[in-house]
C-alpha cells in the first residue's frame, strides 16, 4: 500500500501511507473555533460518538455548558420514522431558546450525516429564512471521512467566506486578510507589528465575532497563518483576493519570513521592516537561546497531526539545531507548504496520510531523542522509555510571532528537561523551566 | 435527535473497546472512519494505560464509498491478525460503518483465519457504551463456554469473579480488596474476567462452582447465561459499604457450604467506628445528593443514609437499563427517582434539592464545583484523578474505609465545627477563610468562572446552592444577625428562615421571624 514518489521540486521522497490513522476528524478543531468566536455555536449532526469525541478529545467535561454541543442521530431518524430536517428544527429550536445570545449557529456535518447525505446546505437555508437576521445560520462539514483534525478550520473559514456576500457593503473593502485562527494574544502582537510597518485595513479570519467579517475583494490580498487551509484559500480567491505567499510564522525566521512577504506586498521599505522587526527578532533569538543547548543535536519524529509538522520541522531543524528524522503530516497541501518543504535539510523523511503500525515501527528504529505525537501514542512510547511531547498542544498554545519562539522551543526543551530533572542530573539553565 | 452537550456514556464500540482492553491476547477490528482513534486516549490518557489499546480501527475514507470499504476491511483484518497474533478476535462497526452495512463478521469469515473470530452487533443509534460492554463480554463467554461439558467434581468453593473492566471506577483496586477478602473466607478464586482474562480463560469459567458478578452492567447478562447454561448460581449481592459486604461474604460462603467457619476481614471495617465517634454527630442529616451508574449510585444512598447517618434528598441514574432498580431505591428514601442522560436535567434537580453533598460522576463534580457544593466521585464516567495512585477500592471493608475519608473530607468536620464558632469573633478568623483541611476537596473561590445564577462568590459558603433571596425579603437588622450565626449553618438558616416566611406569608424577614423559624425547624 505504500507507494514512494519523487516529484521534480521536492527534495525528499514522500512515504504515502493508507492504513490506520491515529489522527482527529475535522470536528475537533470546533474546541478552538468556538473559544475563538465567542458569540457562535457549533451544533454537530452526527452520532453519540461525535459527542463522545468532543468531550473527551477537549477534555470539555470541565465546561458543562460549552458553545458546541452534538444533535445525535437516532434509529427512528434513519428508519425515516422521522424527519430529520422537522427533528433538527426542532433541535435547533430548543438551543437557541436556551441561549438567545448566540449570533451565528454553525451546523457542522459528520461522518455518518455524509454517509447518509443529509443536505446541511438546504437546512441552513431553511433555517436562515426562519432565524435570520437575529441568528446567521451556516454550515460546513467536519467529518473523519473527508477532514482531519484542522481541516475542520479549513472549511469553516471557506463557509465563513462564501456566506459573506451580503453582509458588510457598506464598509471598505479589507487590504489585507489575515487567515487562520491564532490566539488574540498573537493577533494583537502581529496587529502591532502591521500598524508600525504602515499596513492598515488588516483583518483577522475568523473574526472574535461572527459579524466582525471583513469585505472581500479583487483589491484584497490575503496571508495564511496555518498550513491547512487549502479551501478557505481558494474561497478566497474565488472572492477576488490575492494571497501572498510565505512560510509560515513559526519561530523568528518563519515569523520574519511571513512578515517579509507582507511588507513586500504592500511595498514597505528594507528600512523600515528592519527597524520595527529588529527588537522582536532579538528578543526572539535571546529567547530560543535558552533552549538551544537542550535541543541542539537532538533527532526529532513528528508523527502526524495538525499538518504544522512541515513547519514545526523547519523550526526545529533550523533554529535550534535538532535533526529530523521523519515528518509525518495527515495531508500535504504542496503548493502552500512549498517553502517549508524546501527549507527542511537534504535526507529528511516526509511521510502523507499514515500506517500507525508501520509508523511506530520506523520509529523504533530509528530510535529518537523525541517523538511528537497524538495523545494515544505518548504514554505508550513513554512506556518503552522514549521520550515524547504532545502534539495536540501545538493547536492549542500561542506558538506563532516573535514572542513566542520561545515558548515553542520549550514545549519540545520540556519532556528533556523533565527527563533530566527525574534522573538527577544537574539542574538545567534559568529559562527551561516549566511552568 | 437528541440535543447532547455531554454524555455519561459514549457509543456500545467504546463499551466493546473497554472489554477488548480488559483482556490479554484479543483483539478488536473495529471497521470505522479516521478521527475515531479518540477512543485511545480514554486509555492512553485518562487510566494511563502503558500500551496502546489492542485495536485496529480501518479508517475508510470518503473514496472508499464509491468502491469498496469491504476491502479496506479485510485487508485491515488480515494485517492486524499477522501483526498483533492475537488469540482471538473481536470484529464489529462504529456508528458510521453501521451504515455501510458492510457485515464485519461475514467478511472476515472469508478470510479464514485459523483463530476464533467473534462478530460483534452493536446498534449504534439505539445503544450506548456499558450496554456495548456487556454485549461484548456475554459474547466472548458464550463462544469459548458454549460447547463446554461441566465437570461432575467441581469443588464446591470455587468461584469467578465477573465484570471488572478497564475503565471502571476502582476496579483495578476492587478485585484485589475481594479476591483478597474471599481467599481470607475460604474462597477458590479461579477466573477474574474480563480484567486480565485470556479468551482461554473464558472456557475454564464453567469449571468453577459459581459466579460472583460485581458489577452487573457489565457481566449481569453473561452470568444469566452461564446460569443458565451450566447451571453456575451466581451471587448478586454488590460488597460496597459494610453491610453489604457482610452480605456478601454470607452469600458466597453460604454458595460455597462453609458457613460453619468464622467470618474474617470484618476487623479491617473502620467506617462503623468513625461513624459512631462523637466527632461523626456533625454529619447526621447531611442532606446528599446521588447521581452515577446503578449500582454505585444505589450503594451509596445505602450507606449514605445507613452507615454514615446522612439524609438521602435525590438519587437517580444516567442507565435505563436499570431504571428500575433505582426507582425502587428511591421509594426506600422517599425522594424520586431521576433517570436521565441529560446533565442540564441533573443540574436542575440539584439545585433544587439543595443538598449539602454531590456524591456522582466527573459531570456531578462540575456542577457541585459550580455551585460550591462539596463533592465526591462515586461513579463512572471519571476523569484522570480518579485513577489514584494509592491503593483505593470501593468494595470491601477498605473500600468502605476509602468511602467515609473521601466522602466525609471534604465536608466540614465535627471538632473543626465547635472550634470555628468559638473562634468566630476573633478578628483575624473571618467567612472567607477556609478551614485549613478543606483545600483539597472543596471549591476554591473564583476557581471557574460562575454562570450569573449563582450568588456572590465572597458569600459563598454562605449562599451556597441557595439562589432565590432577593435581598428585600430580609430587613435589615435581620441581615445582621443572620450573619451571627457561623457561617457553615448560616446557608441552612437563611434557606430554613425563608421556607418559614414564605409558608406563613411572613414579609419581610425579621429578627424575631429568624428565632420563630429556628425554633420551629428544631430538631
């Protein structure tokens, strides 16, 4: 099943995999989608086990009542004893009278929902006509059949482009689009950084509110702020927008890289981004600093998870010295992940899609210092005495811009320094602690 | 279609992954799409499980649909067969494969596989995860003790103990504490199943004179049917809390012809001494709430209301199954029943029992943690902390030890109670400080953030769970001298107070309606 393939402007043989993937569906990006838009819920047609997944994927049993909940399906839905579209009015009747302050409900389709094609897009419609516009419907699908885990922020951002239209005529049009979510701490800092390079009408995708969507247009370019976002691209493009292309900003070069492109977009002098970049650059090296000792030399394998694994390889090799054994990611989008692709040192293994089985047995092997993965492999591999370090908490923490370099260096410095604390050896430098 | 924000149980595929997990040498083929390998982490993370579960999920994807999730199937089958070598293997569907209707066990019959392959059929729509469990587990025992002939010498002490999984709560502890404790009484344990049983193991079930099912969601229907096919009695009786382990003990040893020897294991029972201690008076009519599975859920309202002195003001179950049971429960404590999967439903009934302890699941120890009510975990579903390090069961004589320390703790305790009024005028000894015992157990102030129903937090000891005064019920000078009394009754008096006035249709609260509803409340 395993095929190898060398396409002309790739440096490393691609391993592509189809067995077992220990990877999240698309739904689970709605643990930080919902944390991001703060006024819209996310309501999953699917099964008790999307429910059960939600929960114990976030861990979410600490919130009883979260923005997101799951309308499961039942046998007398899919004996059409029922109706399902009377059954999910009557869902969505019942949560929006519980939660009147909600603006936008975001229906999000499953596996079984696509299996039995069950048209999201008419009930949306359908219950737009009736909601709107006190509550904006949409939809898009989250299901492990056709997304894996950050996939699902992929198509809810191409959702949330292709539903604009109407909304926000009045207002200019935005120069620049920021997409993919990042924590608000890094959209202030990069907001920042924008305003002393001079670029001004730069907008976020998503916005912290469901009506804060910026007005699209051939006028406006657009930069990606993750990897995954090959649909959300291309609505945009169908929009008129233009993207710049970059890599991505993880660490001080991605970051700087990223920032470059932009500023070259909108014709910024050499001058002028070397005077506003140059403190955080600093700042960022003096932080990585800490940590590059830990990891220096380290070999690395990055199982597959978020689709950042390109990138996060390229911070590590690059940055603070680690050697990368392989890097796995669910799926490659090439075109946007080219410049990372080519920064990775000559003889790194990339691998597409996955064989878990196969996988771990290449990772034994190969024996590494550290092995990023999923949450049910790491204390499996811990178990064997390998050291590992979550994945999952690279979708969650702040890890993008310059003031955070650091902070990405030490989730890898992290289980390294636990290992030494444990075994005794000398206390580590100031800076690697883990707090 | 139900609107779930959370769910106590998950799918019947994570009930038959639990029994997979339980056991050595099986494996489980689960034809499902990518994203469900979440199950996992359920052992990976929250019992941290060494090794991966033994289970090998197919991960279809969408262009599969239109050519063949059978062969993604098979071939998954074949691969996990040669890699794992299991010695048996489990096949089924998740929620989405079910509707593929691909038949598992048919296919993987084609492949001829030279080890037994036992179908699974779990109707996603219509079940859920301990259903999914017993299911797999009465399955497995009917394909390796179906053709089995009972010996004619079967030693009359021999017994299995049946139903501890991976997953449950303090199972791991339980079979230590009462295969201990069975051995102690002259007991021949043989088979402890699923936990650590091999499919081999499930054949030599019938070689023992009966069984001891210790959780019956999981194993109730396997032991029916040995019962019935083998003609194994099993004992029923659930060893939690101090009676009830006496019970049980009788009832084995009386299945087993050794009543004639001394009971041991009895002198271990601390709870009935603690209970009696002067200190204990404190906890007489505790108003407590219960809410989990069947069966712990009614052990505790037994102990609760039997052992510890406490009063039973609501128990209810998220099962269906075993709806029954419980209602019968609660009758015995004159509160009614809640039998319900909706964990709104059980905030609602809380709140409106006001109880002075939540004795529950992980959502319970939320809500509780919300509304600052100490709390306790009786039941499963649980979160990481409630796989303890230490050595601590539920059943038997420690685990009824382990039940009056983690049950009593985070309440307030009789002689810190005598010293907190003597000190409450001292200036440096104020409301807000906690005593110094209750950091572990009790809501901290302002730990989550609290929904606009719930009080003050600076109050809260004081207005815990209490969320109706509207401040104008009370005058002012009967404010202050409500708040001379110590603030850990202080939430009762005033609940108490308005009760009074509210049936007398006395407005507004004064001081003497305060001291006309003491007297009337007196016990």
């Amino acid at each position: 099943m395993n095929q190898t393939f060398r396409p002309g402007c790739e440096r490393s043989a691609t391993i592509r995999e189809r067995g077992q993937h220990e990877v999240f569906c698309g739904l689970t990006s709605i643990i930080w989608l919902h944390r991001k838009v703060q006024d819209a819920f996310f309501l999953i047609v699917g099964s008790r086990t999307c429910a059960h997944l939600m929960q114990s994927a976030a861990g979410v049993m600490i919130f009883s009542e979260p923005r997101f909940a799951t309308a499961i399906m039942e046998e007398r839905d899919l004996a059409g004893m029922a109706d399902m579209h009377d059954e999910l009015d009557g869902v969505v009747e019942k949560l929006l009278a519980r939660r009147p302050d909600i603006k936008m409900l975001v229906l999000v389709g499953s596996c079984p929902s696509e299996v039995i094609k069950f048209d999201l897009g008419k009930a949306a419609e359908r219950l737009n006509r009736h909601y709107a516009p006190k509550h904006r419907v949409i939809c898009y699908s989250g299901s492990g059949i056709e997304t894996t885990f950050t996939q699902g922020e992929e198509n809810f951002l191409a959702a949330l482009v292709r539903d604009e239209p109407d909304a926000g005529k009045s207002q200019d049009s935005a120069k620049l689009v920021v997409a993919g979510c990042l924590p608000d701490v890094v959209e202030d800092q990069f907001q920042r950084l924008f305003k002393d390079l001079g670029i001004d009408g730069v907008h976020f995708l998503p916005g912290r509110t469901s009506a804060a969507m910026p007005k699209i247009d051939r006028s406006t370019r657009f930069v990606l702020a993750q990897p995954y976002l090959g649909a959300a691209a291309q609505a945009l493009e169908s929009r008129g927008a233009s993207r710049i292309n970059a890599i991505f900003p993880l660490g001080e070069e991605g970051t700087t890289a990223w920032l470059k492109a932009i500023a070259d977009a909108f014709e910024v002098s050499e001058e002028r981004f070397e005077t506003v970049t140059a403190p955080a650059r600093k700042r960022a090296w003096a932080a990585l600093s800490h940590y590059r000792h830990l990891l220096s030399g380290k070999r690395v394998f990055l199982f597959p998870d978020s689709q950042l694994e390109p990138s996060l390889a390229r911070f590590l090799a690059r940055e603070i010295g680690a050697q990368i054994v392989e890097v796995g990611s669910p799926y490659l989008h090439r075109e946007h992940v080219a410049g990372e692709l080519a920064l990775l040192p000559p003889g790194v293994a990339l691998s597409e899609g996955q064989d878990v089985d196969r996988q771990i047995d290449r990772c034994r092997a190969a024996d590494p210092d550290l092995i990023v993965c999923g949450m049910g492999l790491a204390n499996p591999f811990e178990a064997e005495g390998r050291l590992t370090k979550w994945s999952i908490e690279f979708a969650f923490t702040p890890i993008q811009g310059y003031e955070q370099a650091g902070d990405l260096a030490e989730l890898f410095a992290r289980p390294l320094v636990r290992r030494n604390a444990l075994s005794g050896k000398p206390a580590t430098e100031e800076g690697a602690s883990c707090s | 279609m139900q609107l779930s924000m959370w769910t106590y149980e998950g799918p019947p595929h994570v009930g038959a992954m639990r029994i997979a997990a339980s056991m050595e040498g099986l494996h489980y083929v689960l034809h499902a799409p990518q994203g469900d390998t979440y199950a996992d982490l359920l052992f990976t993370m929250i019992e941290r499980r060494p090794s991966r579960p033994p289970v090998t999920y197919t991960t279809f994807q969408a262009r599969d649909l239109g050519a063949s999730t059978a062969d993604v199937f098979k071939s998954a089958c074949h691969d996990a067969v040669e890699r794992f070598q299991p010695e048996a293997l489990l096949v089924g569907a998740s929620c989405t494969a079910e509707l593929l209707q691909d038949d598992p066990g048919g296919l993987a019959k084609t492949l001829e596989l030279d080890i037994p392959v036992v179908p699974l059929e779990l109707p996603s729509y219509q079940k859920k995860e301990n259903w999914g469990a017993s299911e797999t587990f009465y399955r497995l025992v009917r394909a390796f003790a179906g053709n089995r002939q009972r010996s004619e010498t079967i030693q009359p002490n021999s017994c299995n103990i049946l139903g501890p999984t991976s997953l449950g709560f303090r199972n791991r502890d339980d079979i230590r504490e009462i295969s201990g404790l069975l051995r102690e009484n002259g007991l021949d344990v043989r088979i402890v199943a699923p936990l650590g049983a091999r499919p081999a193991d499930l054949a030599r079930l019938p070689e023992a004179a009966f069984n001891i099912v210790l959780y019956p969601e999981i194993a109730e229907t396997a032991a029916r049917w040995l019962q019935k096919a083998h003609n194994m009695p099993f004992v029923s009786t659930v060893p939690i809390g101090v009676e009830a382990t006496q019970r049980f003990i009788g009832e084995a040893r009386a299945l087993a012809g050794l009543e004639e020897t001394p009971l041991t294991g009895v002198e271990t029972d601390r709870l009935s001494w603690y209970s009696k201690s002067i200190d204990s008076n404190y906890l007489t009519g505790k108003r407590v709430f219960i809410f989990g599975d069947a069966t712990h859920a009614i052990a505790a309202a037994r102990i609760a209301s039997r052992e510890l002195g406490f009063k039973v003001c609501g128990l209810g179950t998220y099962m269906r199954e075993f709806a029954r049971d419980v209602r019968a429960a609660a009758q015995a404590y004159n509160v009614e029943p809640l039998i319900t999967d909706d964990h709104l439903q059980v905030e609602e009934a809380i709140l409106e029992a006001r109880p002075e302890l939540v004795l529950g699941t992980q959502m319970e120890r939320h809500i509780a943690k919300r509304l600052r009510v100490p709390c306790a975990v009786i039941s499963a579903p649980v979160h990481v902390q409630d796989f303890p390090a230490r050595y601590s069961p539920q059943m038997g004589f420690e685990g009824a030890n382990v039940i009056f320390d983690s049950w009593v703790h985070p309440l307030m305790m009789g002689l810190e109670e005598h010293l907190l009024s003597m000190f409450r005028d001292d200036f440096e000894f104020n409301d807000d400080a906690a005593a110094s015992h209750l950091h572990a157990h009790s809501p901290a102030q302002a730990d989550t953030p609290v929904k606009a129903v719930v009080p003050d937090a600076s109050t809260a000891q004081d207005t815990a769970i209490s969320l109706s005064e509207a401040p104008s019920l009370w005058t002012d000078e009967a404010e202050r001298e409500l708040k001379k009394v110590p603030f850990f009754v202080r939430g009762k008096a005033r609940r108490n107070t308005e009760t009074f006035a509210a049936d007398n249709g006395i407005h507004p609260i004064t001081v003497e309606t305060l001291y006309d509803a003491k007297a009337h409340f007196a016990r």
